[in-house]
C-alpha cells in the first residue's frame, strides 16, 4: 500500500491538482515513571517541546519533561489542498 493518486480531473479553467501533506505533533507524554515499582503514573506534560534545535540530539528530547519524543502520543494530521488553476493563471516577476 503506497499513496494512491486520483485521476487528474479537469475543470472549466483547468486542470484540478490536489496536493497532500501530514503534519505531525506530539501530544501528551505516556513515559510510565512508577513501572520499575510495579505502579503506573504520569508526570503531566500535556504537548512535546523541543530542547534543541532541529538537526541535533536535544530536538528529540522534550523540554517539559525531560524524555524522548517517543513517550509522547504521535498525532497525524493530513492536509489536503486543491487546486483548480488554470494554465495560463501563474503569475511571473
């Protein structure tokens, strides 16, 4: 199962183009802190901040809480856009 794409339809002023992409947060932290004692508790952090700029090993561990973006609840969202433009509409400078 790859990504599926729809016939290209064609509208009165041109071809329509859709174009799709996810966005992905990070929500609540899930990190178990009481399993090492047989108990289940949560430390509370509600959404993943990054402590560090993208690219470095700090952009994946949270600022709030302390832990790896993995302990934190994927959230994926899919935009899609569409595009009725016509040939000729692009505008250049």
């Amino acid at each position: 199962m790859g990504l599926q794409h729809e016939p290209q339809k064609t509208s009165s002023s041109g071809p329509v183009v859709k174009k799709e992409r996810s966005v992905v947060r990070y929500k609540e932290c899930r990190k178990n802190h009481a399993a090492n004692v047989g108990g289940y508790a949560v430390d509370g952090c509600l959404e993943f901040m990054a402590a560090g700029e993208e690219g470095t090993s700090d952009a994946l561990r949270c600022a709030a809480c302390n832990c790896h973006r993995s302990f934190h609840r994927r959230e994926v969202e899919t935009v899609t856009a569409v595009c009725g433009c016509s040939p000729g509409s692009s505008s250049r400078r």
